[in-house]
C-alpha cells in the first residue's frame, strides 16, 4: 500500500498556531527590547533571536509529526515516555543537568540546552492516551472470592497494574515539581485529569484520584510551607512589604494591564517591559494587554481557545479512542495553560509559573507545542483503510460532508 | 466503556473548558475595565506606577572675602539599613565592608541580631555612597538607605554665628542664612518616572514634562574678614564676660569701601551645636545687635557733629569754648559727665575731654534744618542695607516740641537712636576724606558682583581730616579719655562714649562704647565698639570698649601687615599737636610734641609694635 499521508488535515488548528506564533513573534520582541537595550546589547532581545531561530525547527519537528501515523504514535509513546521520565532524572545529574538561578530545569548539549519537562506535557497525552485506549474493560462479573491468594490474583494485582500508568505520571509530576517547576507539574496535573475523565474513568477512580491529589498537595504544602505563604502575600500584594517583594511582578503586570483599559496606550509604549523580571515569558501578557488594551488580550484568548475548541471539536469527530484521547489531551493542554496564564497575570489567581503557549518565549515549549500541532494533524490521518475515512470527515468543517479531494479521496470512495 | 459515556464526558469537558474561557475573559476585562481606576489609584497611592524623586539642591556657602568659607554643607552621606530588608549574604556584606570601610563581621552580626534600623552616623564620602548604592542595585538590597547628611558647617561657629546665622534641619532661622536663603537655597531638582524594582529610574521612561533639573544654590561672598572676623569676636567676648555686660557689638570696616570686615557680637551661640542653642547666653544671643538693635551713640556722636560744624565753617580749629559743667536749653538742663567743668578749651580739647556741653552747642549752631539733613545724608535714620534679617533703622524724633533741647541732646549723641552698623558706616566718611560709602557686606552672589558705592560727599576733606585729627589727640593727649590705649609705633585715631539708657522698667545703665581708625592717616580699618549695660568694673568707653577695640587694632596691624610709622613712646605728631594748640606756637602742655625735629626721624624709629 502506497503511503498516502498528508501534513495538514484541518488548516483551522494550523492557522491557529500560527496566529498565535506570530503574535508571540511581535511582542516576544516588543516586551523584551527595553531590557535589551538597558544592558547595552542593542534593540534585539535575546529571547526574540532563540524564538526566531527555534521557530523553524519547531515548525519542522510539527510537520515530520503530522506524517506519523497514529498507530505508530501508539506503538512507540510508551518508549517516548520512558524517554522523558529518565531526561527529567538527568536534569538533576551535575554534568548533563543546567542550573539556573537553583532549578534544574535544562538538559546540556552541544550549543543547546533543552527543557524535558516541556516535552513531558506531549509524551504524558501520548502515554496516557494510550493507556486508556488500549485497557481491557475491567470484568462486570468477578467470581467473589475464594481466599486471600484468589483475591490478590483477581483484584488486588489486576487493579495495581491497572493503576501503575498512573503512578508512573504522578512520578513525572513530582519530579517536574522538585525542579522546582510547579507550573508545568500543574499542567502535566490538569492534562492527566482531563483525559481520565473523557477517557471513561470509573467516577470511583476519579474520586480516589481527587482524594490522593489532594493529600499529595496538602502534604507538599505541610513540608514547604511558604507555598501557603504565596497565597497569603497575593490576597495582600498591595501592602508595602509584598509589592517590592513576593507579589512585585502581579501588582506590575496588574498596574500595566489596567493603565491599557479598553484600546491599551500603543504597540511599543508600555511600562512592563520595563519592570516586569519575566516580561518575555510569564507574564508577557502584561505587555500585550497595556498595549492593546482589553481588545488585544481577548483576541490572544480567542486565538488560544478558539484552537482548544478547535481540537475538541474535531475530537468529536474521531471515533477511534487514542486518536480521541490525544486530541483531548492536546486541547487540555493548550487550553489550560492559556487560561491560566492569562488568570496569573491579572492577578486573578497567585502566580505560579505557566507561560503562554506559542507566545511566551521558550525553544523547548515552541517545539513541544508545534510538536503538538503536527500530533493533532496525524490523529486525523485517515485510518486508510476501507471507509474509516468517513470516521474522520463526520463532523469536519464544510457543511458536514465527506470532503475528500485529489486521487486518494476518490480512491477511498470507490 | 460505551462511546455515550466518552461523548458525554468529552462534551462536559469542552462546557467546562468554555466556562474556564470566559473566566478567564472575565477576569482580564475586570483587571482593564471594572477594577481600573482603583488598580490605578492603588498603584500610585504605592508609588507603584510612576514614582517623584526630588533631587535635593546643594545649599551655596557663605564664604569670607578671600574664600574662606563661613557656612558650607559638608559632603558626607549616612547609611542606613533595615536589616529584615538585605539580603543576608556574606556576598553582600562584604561589598558593603568594601565601600563603606566598616567590617563586615558588624553587618554580619547586626544582621543575625535581626536589628531593625541601624543608622550610621559616620558619615561617608560621594565616593563610597556610589559604592553603597552599586552594591544595593547589584543585592537589591531595598532595606538599604543612604542620604545626603545636609550638616551645614559653622568653620567660626559662635565667633560669626549673629551674622551668619544658622540653618536647622534645612530650615534657615537666622543671620545671612535666614536673609540670603533664596540665593543660598536654590531649587530642588525634581526627577518623575517610572522606576524598577530597586527604585533605580528607567532612563527610557522619565517623563520630562514633570522633571526639573535642580539648581544649586549660589555662594555668597561676603566682605568679612576671617582673622578679623575671630579677633573681633574673642576681644568682645573677653570684655562682655569680664564687665558682666548685657552684650555687646564689635564692628570693623574699611572706610574706603564700606566694606564690613568684621561684625561680631557677644553673647552668641553655637550653630552646629546639637539644639542650636549650645552656649546661647541670653535672649539676645541669636539676634545680631549690629543691624537689629537701635542705640543712643552716646559721646561719639560728638565727632560727626563737629565735622558737619566745621563743614558749615561755624566752628574753627582755633575757636575757644566755655564749658560750666552744665547747660540749660528750654527748661532742661543737662550736664556734663560727672558735672566736671571743662572751663575754657579748645575744640580739640572738648573732643578729647567728651565735653558734652561744646558738643550742644556745636548742633545748635549747625541749625535744625541742616542737622536733620546731616543725619538723613548719613543714613542714620535708614536700614543698613547689608542683607541681613530684620534689619531696624535709626529713630529721630521729627515732632518733638521741645525742638531746641532735642538738638542740643542730638549734638552729643542722645536723642537720637540709631542701629550700631549705620553709625559705623557714618564714621567711616570721617577716613575717607567725607566721602560716605554704602556699606557693603555682600560682595557676590554666584557670579553676580556688588562693587563699592559711594552715597555722597557728606563733608569736606578738610572738615574729615581735621575730626580725625581730634580723634587722634583724644589718644595721645594726656587728659584724652583714649591715652591709655594707645599702641607704641602708631598713629590712632579714637573717640570713647558712654551713654545713658533708660529702658521701661529697668534703672538704667551705660552703653559703653568705643570708636577708631588705624592708622590715622589714611585709615585702613574704622573699628566700632558698644558695650551694653556692663554692670562690673566701670562702664566708661576707654575702660570697657577701649580694650576690645585695642585688640582689633593689633589685630588689624597683623592682619594688614602695617608697619609702625611712629618712635615708640614718643609724643604727638606736630600736625595733632598744632590743633590741640590751637595754632600756638608751642605748647607747654604736651612737652613730647614740641621736639621739632622728632618728626624726620620718625621713619627710621619705626618698629613693629
């Protein structure tokens, strides 16, 4: 059988990213020119440069990803995961591992460094979209038990393997956590979440998920107590000890946000650039919304969930349940991340350290979310056999008909 | 799992995720729009949003006439650090250590006391607070703070301190600093921007509409002479502390200027003390007698009477007068000092005697008309105009009904009040050939000079020598009240005065006072005295003033470098001689003089005294 594989099979999600890419572009280099120019290295960020230079290699990684095929993704996203588990190890190793300001966030190579963590948001959907997928259903009918031995063959093992995916994505979580990267452990968290939900999760599972989740954060919180701490000073960011302190970059980014109002104060005159520590990264959703005011911030939120919405819609559509699951997951991913960035920047909730997906400067993020991208074009890749095309084109975007174009298109439906 | 439990929770998901979407929406229109304005009143109640730093101008010195200053700030700083807010890194202690020279073990140690404010009082030098602020920019060190001390330093403290005045917590209370303050104080800068997180201004966000470059105040020069200046101030200190007196006022001047070279007053205080008020004696000690305190001149007065007299050609260097201890003009009477009668003398004679009766009759033939414009032409009855605080002018009672006896007292310097600094500056026509000049104290201002000015030629050159010459016989004269004050080698010229003063509800006193030129011939400095209400041995003018003024005198000689022009106890000049003789041949009063040929030889007898 010929190989049939295209790269884009719904342009919306591409155009999308793009959108969001570009915009990221503009004031990756907008929001980072003050600082540029305050040290003396010219008008050019630094990070706009890695952006720039990443941005091909992402694009790139996308496109080779929207040629696998999705049994393939399945074939190999538990090797990928065990991959990111030991590349998250390494951070923490003394030669390979890169410290920066005490986290050990970054994986050394030659001229490069990379951020496995990022990479842990794509291999954990992969791995538990698999997972899900291809479980047993759990027995309706099991024979009551006999002994202990019986019980431990039949429920007590069965429900541990069942359960260990899991434990191994709570590892991930943790040590994402410890680097310390909370941010991104929360995402991973949220990611995982949403995808045992759709992914048909016992609401018993679920529970005992919740419950664990919340001893698991109650004991981190009982060991670092400062994390209550961050909670209080953001209640209290205004006060004078906090605003120059541990609450400076919200009361900032607010200040900014709220001098921009309705139209903002213009592309290039904003204050955060010049304040905030993280204004390329972080919180450089102060420097859009002061410069583009209310307008400008709700055209990133519709960018960013209108591409959500996009996958999840398109999820609909897919009938086979890893597809389903990974586009779910993706979606989560993007969707979570978007809003809660946007919600930490105007001091909605207490700063934890989420960027903006395709806008906030990063190459290790631009070329996990492109890798993302290009993982959504292939879970739409027809299954190429027999009819399964029409799977796909359910609920695609022209009027709900079969949209099937060139040879392969009619080859499929003869 | 059936698909409809998938679909369902897929569709329950994208809901949820719509919902968090519009949270999200909410949220940021909130922080743009609903909560905006009091976001924004926050942020600026918090100096958050746009920050003003004032920029304090460098208040200008008062400086001596060769530069030496009087009153400058000192350019140190003062640190201070909150310990809760420093990082405590022996990093950042260490850089500490290195730009303030104070070890770091005692910041390490302040800092493991979990001290609250430490404030250092040694102060530091521009260099090391640049040093200081580095190391807060590089630690963000935001419990660190250092400022300009603003120490204003006195260099002659309490001897200069009723002239220069004082500045208290940058608040100017009295003397040139209180007058001068507009010059002295310049303008304060004002910096408005955006700053970050260290409070450092963001060059690329000041807004320049609000900024001001400060502008530092001006220097001002005065015509004080600093070694004059201190020996004024410690002979009156000598001579109020041991006559008890209320206090007192020296005042040196160049006649030829009108320069004030030296203008000192006692009691005093000191200005960089603590409270201010250090050795503050009484309640006169801040205020600055010579331009704020209106006295009756007393017998010294006799002499710009007698020059205004000989200047109308009324009364000649030959002209006897008869003195019977007392005079009665209207239904007054007034007597001489001690109601001694001076009996039949001449002019020169009634000077050196301080025959108050002579001196009456002199004004009286001036004529009222004439004597009041005197005194105006004299700026007696004016404010000085030096650019002090709280200047006071002379009094003259234009409506008195008894007009006579008014004139009469005005001739020997009663009835008439006037501020110490006019009346010095009214003496110094008498050196300076009749020719008055304003009185200058203010030389510069910045860049701006004030040259000397002449008021007018009030009398004759001839009218002004002869008076000094007077003046040079109440020295030399044997029965002149001045003898004993006289400095072996040179030619002086002096006029002692004790005056009466009634005050309200006092039993009166004496103002003793003291007025003289040095040299004689060609003055290089008038030098006035007043001594109020010495209550200890005596009150008389040579007992009380007349050594103050002796030790300006020396003073002035070392000052100026003069050389003796005269033998040493050798007698009176011919040409003081011929006036105390009224023309005589010879006289057989004062034997020294008569010696002809003494005079030839005077220059090769000179010495320095």
């Amino acid at each position: 059988m010929k190989s049939t594989t295209r790269s884009v099979y719904d342009p919306f999600i591409i155009a999308l990213a793009c959108a969001a890419t570009l915009i990221g572009l503009l004031f990756i280099f907008d929001a980072g020119y003050a600082r540029a120019l305050r040290d003396g290295k010219g008008i050019i960020p630094r990070e706009f440069i890695v952006q720039l230079l990443t941005l091909p290699i992402a694009l790139f990684a996308g496109w080779r990803a929207a040629r696998v095929k999705p049994e393939k993704w399945l074939k190999i996203s538990t090797l990928l995961w065990v991959i990111s588990l030991v590349a998250l190890v390494l951070c923490k190793l003394p030669v390979i591992g890169v410290e920066m300001n005490g986290a050990h966030r970054w994986i050394r190579f030659p001229f490069f460094s990379l951020q496995p963590a990022e990479f842990v948001k794509l291999t954990s959907v992969l791995y538990l979209g698999g997972v899900l997928a291809t479980r047993k259903a759990w027995p309706s009918k099991i024979t009551p038990r006999k002994n202990f031995a019986h019980w431990m063959d039949t429920i007590c093992v069965p429900k541990f393997e069942r359960a260990l995916p899991l434990v191994w994505v709570t590892v991930a979580i943790l040590l994402i956590e410890i680097e310390p990267d909370l941010g991104t452990a929360a995402v991973v968290a949220a990611t995982a979440a949403v995808m045992l939900f759709v992914g048909g999760v016992s609401w018993k599972s679920l529970g005992a998920c919740l419950a664990l989740g919340i001893l698991g954060g109650g004991l981190l919180v009982m060991k670092q107590p400062y994390r209550i701490q961050r909670f209080r000073d953001h209640g209290d960011r205004w006060s004078a000890d906090n605003a120059d302190d541990s609450t400076y970059q919200t009361v900032q980014s607010e200040v900014a946000m709220s001098s921009g109002g309705i139209v903002g104060v213009g592309l290039g005159n904003g204050r955060a650039k010049h304040v905030e520590p993280a204004t390329t990264t972080d919180f450089i959703m102060a420097t859009i919304a002061e410069e583009t005011g209310l307008l400008g911030s709700w055209l990133v939120l519709a960018v960013m969930g209108g591409l959500s919405l996009r996958i999840l819609f398109v999820a609909k559509g897919v009938k086979d349940k890893f597809r389903r699951l990974v586009l779910v997951g993706v979606a989560a991913w993007f969707g979570v991340q978007a809003c809660v960035n946007m919600m930490m920047a105007n001091a909605f909730v207490p700063p934890i350290g989420i960027p903006m997906p395709f806008i906030s400067s990063g190459g290790s993020s631009l070329i996990a979310l492109w890798l993302a991208v290009g993982l959504c074009q292939a879970m739409l890749i027809p299954a190429s056999v027999k009819g399964e095309v029409f799977a796909i084109s359910d609920h695609r975007w022209r009027n709900r008909r079969p949209h099937l174009s060139g040879a392969r298109g009619r080859a499929a439906l003869r | 799992m059936s698909r409809t439990i998938v679909n369902d929770r897929l569709q329950w998901a994208t809901y949820s995720f719509m919902g968090l979407v519009v949270l999200a929406a909410y949220s940021q229109a909130s922080v743009q729009v609903f909560r905006r304005g009091s976001v924004l009143a926050q942020a600026t109640k918090s100096k958050k949003f746009v920050q003003t730093v004032v920029d304090i101008a460098r208040r200008g010195r008062i400086l001596c006439a060769d530069g030496r200053a009087l009153a400058q700030d000192d350019d140190s700083y003062v640190l201070q650090i909150d310990f809760a807010k420093v990082p405590h890194s022996e990093g950042f202690f260490a850089d500490l250590a290195a730009a303030t020279g104070t070890p770091a073990s005692e910041f390490r140690e302040l800092a493991l006391q979990g001290k609250g404010n430490v404030v250092w009082h040694t102060p530091l030098s521009q260099d090391q607070s640049n040093k200081v602020r580095e190391a807060k920019t590089k630690w963000r060190a935001n419990g660190l703070d250092i400022h300009h001390s603003g120490n204003r330093v006195y260099v002659l403290a309490e001897s200069a301190a009723g002239l220069v005045g004082q500045v208290k917590e940058d608040k100017p209370l009295s003397g040139m600093e209180l007058s001068q303050n507009a010059a002295l104080s310049g303008k304060d800068g004002k910096t408005v921007g955006l700053v970050d997180r260290t409070g450092a201004f963001l060059p690329m966000r000041l807004d320049k509409a609000d900024s001001l470059p400060k502008t530092d105040g001006v220097d001002v020069t005065t015509t004080i002479d600093f070694d004059l200046q201190e020996a004024a101030s410690q002979a009156l200190r000598k001579s109020v502390d041991a006559h008890h007196a209320e206090q007192g006022v020296a005042i040196v001047m160049d006649p030829k200027t009108g320069d004030i070279l030296a203008m000192a007053n006692w009691p005093s205080f000191d200005p960089s003390s603590e409270d201010g008020k250090g050795v503050k004696m009484s309640r006169t000690s801040d205020k600055n007698p010579a331009t704020q305190a209106i006295l009756e001149p007393g017998s010294t007065f006799k002499l710009l009477t007698l020059a205004k007299a000989l200047d109308k050609g009324v009364v000649k260097t030959t002209d006897h007068f008869r003195c019977n201890g007392s005079e009665t003009v209207g239904k007054k009477t007034f007597k001489c000092d001690k109601g001694e009668h001076h009996g039949d003398m001449l002019m020169a004679d009634a000077i050196a005697k301080s025959c108050n009766v002579t001196a009456s009759k002199w004004s009286r033939m001036i004529g009222r008309t004439d004597f009041i414009q005197y005194i105006e032409n004299l700026g007696l009855l004016e404010k000085p105009g030096l650019g002090l605080p709280y200047e006071n002018h002379g009094r003259f009672n234009f409506n008195d009904p008894a007009q006579e006896l008014q004139l009469a007292l005005a001739g020997f310097g009663q009835a008439i009040n006037v501020t110490p600094a006019s009346v010095a500056s009214a003496f110094c026509m008498l050196g300076n050939d009749g020719k008055l000049m304003f009185p200058r104290l203010i030389a510069k201002m910045g860049t701006r000079e004030f040259p000397p000015e002449m008021a007018m030629q009030v009398v004759k050159p001839q009218s002004a020598d002869t008076v000094l010459k007077c003046m040079e016989a109440v020295m030399d004269s044997p029965e002149g009240t001045g003898h004993n004050l006289r400095i072996p080698g040179y030619r002086i010229a002096g006029k002692t005065g004790t005056a009466q003063v009634i005050r309200a509800g006092e039993s009166g006193g004496h103002v003793s006072n003291f007025v003289g030129f040095l040299p004689a011939q060609n003055p290089r400095a008038l030098i006035l005295v007043m001594v109020d209400h010495p209550t200890v041995g005596g009150y008389y003018g040579a007992d009380v003033a007349g050594p103050v003024f002796k030790d300006i005198a020396k003073a002035v000689i070392r000052r100026y470098g003069i050389a003796p022009t005269e033998p040493l106890n050798e007698g009176v000049p011919t040409d003081v001689a011929a006036l105390m003789l009224g023309g005589r041949a010879s006289g057989e009063k004062t034997p020294a003089k008569s010696k002809g040929p003494v005079a030839l030889h005077r220059h090769h007898g000179a010495t320095r005294a």
